[in-house]
C-alpha cells in the first residue's frame, strides 16, 4: 500500500473517531496537509474502498473505515503517545490515596473509565473476581445508534464468565481485538484493548478497556498500558 493511502486511511479514522460523521475528500484536504487535491483523494479512497478497508454509508458522500480498515490502522498507522504530565498525575494522585487492594482496584478502574470515556475491566489479583465501570459511556459513546443495538453489549457485561473471557488473552503487551476478531458474539460491534499487570515483573492479573469500534485507538492504548504500569507500581514496584 501507497504511503499517500495509509496517510488518507489515517486521516478518515481520525476524522471520524472526532465527528462520527462520514468523512468526505474535502474535509481531509482542508484539515490534513497531504499536499493533494480533493479530486486525488477521492481517487485514492476508491482504491481503499477496493481493498475494504473504508466503507460508503448509504446516507452519505462520505466514507467512515471498516474493520478491516481499523484493523491496518491500529497495526500499522496508530502512534501510540505517552500520556501528558497532567494526566499522568491525575492517575498518580487518584491511586495512591488507595488504602487497600479493593479501593485501588475500584479507584483504577473508574480513573481508566474516565479518562478513556470507555467501560473499563478489571481482573483481581491471581483470582476470578473483575471490576467493571464506565458503562454509562456504552449509551453516550453510541448516542447515534439504537438501544437495541447496546443492549446485547449491556447483557453480556453483566455476566462474569464473559468479563473473564475478555481477559483470559490478556498479555504484557498492549493488545486490541476488533469488530468480529471478539470471540463473544455479542460483543462483534465493540473494539477490547487489554494488557496485564503485577509486581516485580510477574502477572498477577489483567485489565482492559471495551468501547465501540471507533474509538480512539492511540489514547485508549497507552491509558491501558500506563495505567497497568501504576497498578503494578502500587503493588510493589519492578513494573515500571
């Protein structure tokens, strides 16, 4: 694939993860310094609607990406950054005033629901216990899409062998699974970036974050990954 392309590719995930709205040829030559003409990036997104990697709703002029198309992106384009001063030291602040294993479980995963505006998960320590919140955000994040469609979402977080199946991947580095690459059928609409945690550089448990396809890969990756950091930091330090 073309450079020029997966810089348009880039440019239509991140356009459409800010509006969830469709993104048209001259959106991204106003707002993307691709040194191109509008005719040439309608050219150019033919070619990415060809190989399935964007997507035209029957609604719009505009193209929003596909799985597939997500999928490239996180591999290849998203550039995961550390997260600012400021937000590192929210996270810092907020945890250490944990006094024990539940309240630094429960403040991690509120602070990682918050600062994602995902539902953030969360194993226990070597045991089957998770901690769920954030999942007020499943009904803002899909505020243009019907209740019937966040239900089934809904329905399966209530259950804990699926909370733990979500995790049961989980490794000690940042992983993302897409759309239909979710083993629980019921949660195909979503995207699911985990990563373990623990003390003195063993796992001890996992953590992730669950939010709908269009979310905004690069931050939710290096929250999950920062915030795993802190959690094993306040359980005994190596982690860092």
């Amino acid at each position: 694939m073309q450079e020029r392309q997966l810089e348009i590719l880039r440019a239509i995930v991140d356009e459409y993860v800010a509006t969830q709205e469709p993104v048209g040829s001259k959106i991204i030559a106003e707002k993307h310094s691709l040194g191109v003409s509008p005719a040439t990036i309608r050219n150019e997104m033919a070619v990415l609607e060809e190989q399935g990697l964007i997507t035209q709703p029957h609604t719009s002029a505009g193209r929003i990406p596909t799985n597939s198309g997500y999928r490239l992106f996180v591999d290849k384009i998203a550039e995961v950054k550390p997260l600012s001063t400021a937000e590192r030291r929210a996270i810092e602040t907020f945890m250490s005033s944990a006094d024990n294993l539940d309240d630094l479980l429960m403040r991690t995963a509120k602070v990682l629901a918050q600062l994602t505006n995902q539902v953030a998960v969360i194993q226990y320590p070597e045991t089957d216990r998770v901690v769920l919140a954030g999942t007020a955000n499943l009904a803002r994040n899909n505020s243009q899409e019907s209740a019937a469609s966040i239900f089934p979402v809904l329905e399966a977080l209530e259950e804990q062998v699926v909370l733990l199946r979500l995790l049961a991947n989980a490794t000690t580095e940042v992983q993302v699974r897409i759309g239909s690459e979710q083993g629980e059928k019921n949660l195909q609409t979503t995207s699911l970036v985990t990563t373990q945690y623990g003390s003195t550089g063993q796992p001890v448990g996992a953590l992730g974050v669950l939010g709908p396809t269009r979310m905004d890969y690069a931050m939710t990756m290096a929250t999950v990954n920062a915030v795993a950091l802190y959690i094993g930091q306040f359980l005994g330090g190596g982690n860092s």
